[in-house]
C-alpha cells in the first residue's frame, strides 16, 4: 500500500473515531490512541512508520503556534508565576525521580535513564486544551493548564539534548547544560518576537486577499521554528572557533513559536480584515483537527511495532516498567503541585495578598490534569541509534516503548477520570468568560449607539434610518444586559424565541433556493452566492 492510500486510509479512520468520541462525550484524542493502539497489533496491517524530524517540523509548530495565537496574553501574564513553577520546577523534578525509578528497577544507566525522564517529563498542550476546555472548569485553571504545557515542552526539549549528548559522548557538563537552557530560552523568545515583528510587516505590505494573508499565516509557524533551530547554527561554531564555547547550542524552536503566536495573538486584530479573520479561523480549526488526529492515531499504531522489538523482556517486565513509570509521573505531579502552590504563599505576605491561595479543589484538577502525547512521541522517536563509540544506544526500545505506555495511560486514566473528578470536587465553571464576553458585547454596541448619535448630529443618516439601526442595537444591548438582571423582562426568552424563528426561515429560504437552482431557474453561482449570504445568517445566529 503507497503512503497516499495509507494517509486516506487514516483519516477516514479518525473521522470515524473523532464521531464515535462525540457520541460517547469523550475527548477524542483518547479514542484515537485507544484506536491506533488496536490496529497496531491487527495482522497484515502495513506498518506505518514514523520520522521524528517530520513530528518536530510539521505537526509541533502549527499546533503550537494556534494553541499560543488563542491564548489570552493578559491571563498568560497572570499567571506567569505558577506556569514557570510547572513549566520548569516541575519538569526538571519529573526528569530526576523518573531517571532514578527506571535505574533502580530496570537497571539502566543513568544517562540514559535521564533521557527517558526527559522524554516523559513535559505535558501535551493539545491533550490539555482539549480535554480542559470541554470540561466547564474554571479559566484560570484552565489558563494554567494551557500556559504550562506551551512552555514545558522547551524546558523539556533542552533536558533531552543534553541527557541524549551525555550518552552518545559518554560525557556531562553541568555548565553546559545551564548554558544551553539559557541560551535556549532566551534566543528562542528573542527570535519568536523577530518573527512575529516581520510576519506584522509582511502582512501589512502584502496583497490584503484573504488567501494570501492566510498563506502568511500558514507559513508562521514553520518559518519561527526553523529561523530558531537552523539558522544560528553557524553562529555556534563560528564562536566555538573563537572561544570554545559549546557548539552544539540550540535556540528554542518551541518558545520561538510560541512566543510568535503569543505576539501575534496581540496584533492580529490591528492587521487583519475581517475576510481574512473568517477564513483564518476555519482554516486553521480544519489544520489543527486533522494534525491532532493524524498524530494521536499515529501514536497508537506505532505500540505494535514497538513490542515485537522488545524480545528480550517478558511481558511481566513490560507492564510492571510500563506500571511505575506511569505512576511516578502522576504521583510527582500530584506531590509538586501542592507545596508549589502552598508554600510560597506561606513564605510571603505580599503574595499572599496579591494572589490568595486557591481552593484545594481547583489544585487538585491541576494535579490529575498531566496528560502526555506530541512532544514525548517526537523526542522518543529522535533517539539515535548509535553512540560516538559505535555501540548501541543503550536500552533504546525500551525507552521509546515506556514513553508510549505513559502516554496512553496518562490520556486514558486521566483524561476519562478527570470530569468525575470534577464532578465529584463540586467544581464549577466561574463563567468568568461568559461576563467578559456579555460586558465586551453590551460596550461595543454602546460604541455603536453613541456613534450614531453623533451622525445624527452630523446630518451624515437620515432619521428613519437611524431609528431602525438604533432599534436594532438596543435590542441587542438589552438582550445581553438582561443576563446580569436575571432577564424581568423576558429579553432572554425573547431572544431565544427570536432565534428558533430565523432558523425555521433559512431552512425555509434553502429548500426555495435548491429548488429554483433544481428547475433552472437560477444557475449554481448564483446559488452559492445566495447560500453564502444564508450561511453567515446562520453563523451570526449560532454565536
């Protein structure tokens, strides 16, 4: 079977576990590794293998780049404090007692146990905001989730390079390694920025079609990676000649993206028209979909493979590693989340006022909340096969075969235990968004209101119009005003009501449509025009 056949062949798999997942009110990336992992062990399957470098450069930078475009940078910066402490405190935690698991239970050495501890250590930002935004759960929780997951996924990348470089050389530097967490961090941020300034620029001097700003906006997230993990590279050298610094330093790829889509986030809606908007949307929600069930399914098929290398284990062994690795990762994290959260409040009055504690609740959802996936699959496929010396990489199965077992459990145990878990905390979503959304609506058709005031008072409308569009702005005003008052007046119902009628007249006006495009009377261009025009009624009603 050629790769095109089999890449049909996947999709029309996701798109048949994506539905069975909405029936069953499940997360669907957890369908698709539970599906994945099924099909890989059926007989005469092809085996579809997977290029780490094409993990690291197609899926990871457009699903970062949207996940950080839709990120809100005022509730990002907000919390900076408790993402830095998961996003760094907790992986580099995880890193150390997974290592120190694996060594004393499945004797490997410790370079190469500080590797499998860096592969599993960072969270996925696509299982996260998948999973947490469906859930009705608080924002701020959900803003920590998200925020946390963006950023660990660099601080996890660095601690891999360094642990993989310790066994292929046979040799560590701690001073290397601080190096390159620097120089990471701080040359991925500086690039993402560059990045995000010249995509601002280009934008505004490109043609202003909808496709071709798109096209831009495709391009973003590939260019910031590659400009972050490619293009220094000379520099490194150029200065291990001169100084004998390290010439091996990476920028961070990751915080490149990131880092770009956050700024973009920012100024997207000064550049952009609203065509493009539309179409940026709904392109990008169609990339992010397929990439995220490609990926999560392609997770799953590659366990069959993997087990039948593993010969020289039982299968006894097997599960019992598979077991405790899975258990480390979600005890430290329940067992770091706490004090993290706690002390420091302790420690410091002005943080204690400024930011109170939060109920134990909400930190407990933190602290279930660890799911694994993109990043993790990537760095265990990296893997080399050899080191310097010529010897095998040491236990080089079993460390990409443990990786894929945490990620299945941590989607599955936790992404299905995590809305009883809520449920059963009494947790409830502070609908934070939805007054930020109804206070944003009531003001700008305030804005709208006292523009046309003044237009009046400029003789710029005519009175007759400015009644019927003042009519129709205060209509909407009252309608979401009503949901701070407890709706006295109906408005809410009304609207209700109003809605469910306008729908009954689009089904009306597209079955008139179809048969006047079926008997002649209008051709298909003119029909889809018209059914465009219908489309975005519908959409405006729907939000």
């Amino acid at each position: 079977m050629g790769q095109i056949e089999i890449v049909i062949g996947l999709l029309v798999v996701v798109a048949v576990l994506a539905t069975l997942a909405g029936r069953l009110r499940v997360p669907y990336p957890i369908l698709l590794v539970v599906g994945g992992s099924v099909l890989g062990f059926v007989p005469g399957l092809p085996q579809v293998e997977l290029d780490p470098d094409l993990v690291f450069l197609l899926f990871l930078p457009p699903l970062l780049y949207v996940s950080a475009l839709f990120t809100s940078w005022r509730d990002f910066r907000a919390n900076v404090r408790a993402i830095s402490l998961l996003a760094v405190g907790l992986v580099l935690m995880t890193t150390f007692v997974v290592a120190a698991v694996v060594h004393a239970v499945a004797d490997l050495p410790w370079a190469a146990a500080f590797v499998l501890g860096a592969i599993i250590s960072p969270t996925d930002a696509v299982a996260a905001t998948t999973v947490a935004q469906r859930l009705g759960i608080p924002r701020r929780i959900v803003t920590i989730l998200e925020g946390e997951s963006l950023v660990n996924d660099a601080t996890g990348i660095v601690a891999y390079r360094v642990a993989v470089a310790a066994v292929v050389t046979g040799a560590f530097s701690i001073w290397e390694a601080g190096l390159q967490f620097v120089v990471g961090a701080v040359g991925g941020v500086a690039v993402g920025f560059a990045v995000g300034w010249l995509v601002v620029w280009a934008r505004r001097h490109v043609s202003e079609d909808p496709s071709v700003q798109n096209i831009v906006s495709l391009l973003t997230p590939f260019v910031a990676y590659l400009a972050a993990e490619e293009l220094p590279h000379g520099l490194w050298v150029r200065l291990h000649d001169l100084f004998g610094t390290p010439a091996d330093l990476h920028f961070s790829g990751v915080l490149a993206v990131v880092t770009t889509g956050l700024y973009l986030g920012r100024k997207s809606p000064t550049i952009t028209s609203s065509g493009t908007r539309l179409q940026g949307f709904a392109t990008w929600e169609l990339i992010t979909f397929l990439l995220n069930g490609l990926i999560f399914i392609l997770i799953g098929l590659q366990l069959g493979s993997l087990v039948e290398r593993l010969d020289a284990y039982t299968t006894g062994q097997l599960v019992l590693y598979a077991v405790l690795v899975s258990l480390t990762v979600i005890v430290v994290r329940m067992l770091w989340v706490f004090p993290a959260t706690y002390l420091p409040r302790w420690a410091s009055r002005r943080l204690r006022e400024r930011d109170p504690s939060p109920s134990w609740r909400s930190i407990s959802i933190v602290a279930w909340t660890g799911m694994r996936g993109v990043i993790s699959l990537a760095a265990a496929l990296a893997l080399p096969f050899q080191t310097v010396s010529g010897a095998q990489f040491p236990e080089r199965d079993l460390i990409i075969f443990l990786p894929f077992c945490v990620i299945l459990a941590t989607l599955v145990v936790q992404g299905l235990s995590l809305p009883l878990l809520i449920r059963a905390l009494g947790l409830e979503d502070d609908h934070i968004g939805e007054k930020e959304e109804t206070h944003g609506r009531i003001s700008v058709a305030d804005a709208a209101l006292e523009r046309l005031e003044e237009l009046k008072e400029e003789d710029w409308v005519r009175e007759d119009t400015a009644e019927r569009v003042q009519g129709l702005y205060n209509y909407r005003r009252n309608r979401f005003a009503s949901r701070f008052d407890g709706d006295p007046d109906g408005v809410e119902e009304r609207s209700a009501a109003y809605q469910r009628l306008m729908v009954e007249l689009l089904v009306a006006q597209r079955q008139r449509l179809i048969r006047m495009r079926d008997d002649g009377s209008i051709g298909d261009e003119v029909m889809h025009r018209i059914e465009h025009d219908l489309d975005l009624e519908e959409s405006r009603l729907e939000v």
